[in-house]
C-alpha cells in the first residue's frame, strides 16, 4: 500500500469540496487531508477513495461519504484526550479520523468479519483505538463510560437509552435517526437526566444491527 504524491493531491482536491460544503473545523479537514482513505478501499476501487460518495466494503456495509464523517466529526467537537464512542467500526476510516483529532477511541463492530478484518488493519497503518471489539453498538460500553462524545455511524432507528446514559455531563450523541432515510441528531447532556436536541437535515445510512442472538 503507497501513498503517493497523486494521492496526497487527489485528498487536498477532497479537502476543497468539503470546504465548499461547509466544513468548517480545520481539524476534521486536516485529518481528511491527512489519512489515505484508499487504504481503507479495496485496491479495485481505488480511484474512487477521493470522490465524496459512500462506497461498499465488506459485509453488506459502506465506507461513509467523506462529507457525511467530516460533518459528524465537525458536530463531535473532539478536544485532544476526549473519550469518545464509536458505534460501527466499518472500514476504520472515522476511526482513524477521530485518532487524528485526538480522541481515545474505544469502537464496537456488530459485523464478525468486518471486525476482524479492521481490528488488523488500523494498526498495520498506525491507527490504535484503545478499545475495539465485537458487540452489540445499542448496549455501548458501561464499563468504559463516561464518554465525552459517543458517534454512531449506522442509521437507528430509535436512540438508544444506554448511549444517552453513557454521555458525560457537557458530551454530545451524533446519531442518524430513522428508517429508510436518517435525521442527523445531536444530543447534548446538560445533566443527569438533562438532553438538549438538534437536528440537522437528511442522510442516508446503513441500518444499525440489533444483537439478534
């Protein structure tokens, strides 16, 4: 896997397009700017890892549109050091994104073989989340909270108490809600049984798997 010059250009054109969508937080663009999202693409789908689109990886899932994570991680508002949530490892690729803005990212993958084939690869590449494993995404990880931001990448169709319960006092929740297309909501805890709402317009989104076991 080489990350060359042409793709280094290929991301700072990237980079551009999300600027003229409205990304902001020049960190999140920096972190775009920086990870070689084609090494997280099967090698056929190479000259597609640049373009702002969603696109299939293993097991029924997608790699997220870069917009779609470069906004998520823009409404996380990640400080270096902050415990964050990942629900959906997928590919890795808004892993990655969250260790660049300096997040200790403890992530769930409910999908066997995508959480195999991750947990290998992100440190292969230099990425180590400091938990990820196999799990049911609607449980979280109570053993781990409080979380400062919790991340879900899978559209819910509902938002799950345990996740609003696991938020620190000041976190955010960024969670698409819905069934066939999702509203991105935010969530912010003002105290113990304190939430306030803000909702963000449509995507789309794989759906988030409900432990059926």
């Amino acid at each position: 896997m080489k990350d060359t010059f042409k793709h280094q250009g290929m991301r700072q054109q990237l980079v551009e397009t999300l600027i003229n969508k409205g990304i902001k937080d020049k960190a999140v663009l920096k972190a775009i700017g920086k990870i070689p999202r084609h090494f997280f693409m099967d090698s056929s789908f190479i000259d597609h890892a640049y373009q702002d689109k969603a696109f299939p990886i293993a097991a029924d899932q997608t790699i997220s549109q870069p917009y779609t994570v470069a906004f998520q991680s823009e409404l996380l508002q990640v400080k270096a050091g902050d415990k964050v949530l990942e629900i959906g490892t997928g590919s890795g690729y808004q892993t990655a994104v969250l260790l660049e803005l300096g997040a200790k990212v403890f992530s769930i993958e409910r999908q066997q073989e995508l959480f195999k084939k991750t947990s290998k690869f992100l440190p292969k590449i230099g990425y180590r989340a400091k938990s990820l494993i196999f799990g049911d995404g609607y449980k979280g990880m109570p053993d781990e909270a409080p979380f400062q931001g919790i991340i879900v990448t899978a559209g819910a169709p509902f938002v799950p108490n345990p996740l609003l319960s696991q938020l620190a006092i000041g976190g955010r929740l960024v969670i698409p809600v819905g069934d066939d297309v999702q509203v991105m909501t935010m969530f912010i805890r003002k105290g113990p049984k304190e939430f306030e709402k803000h909702e963000f317009g449509d995507f789309r989104f794989v759906p988030m798997l409900e432990d059926k076991n």
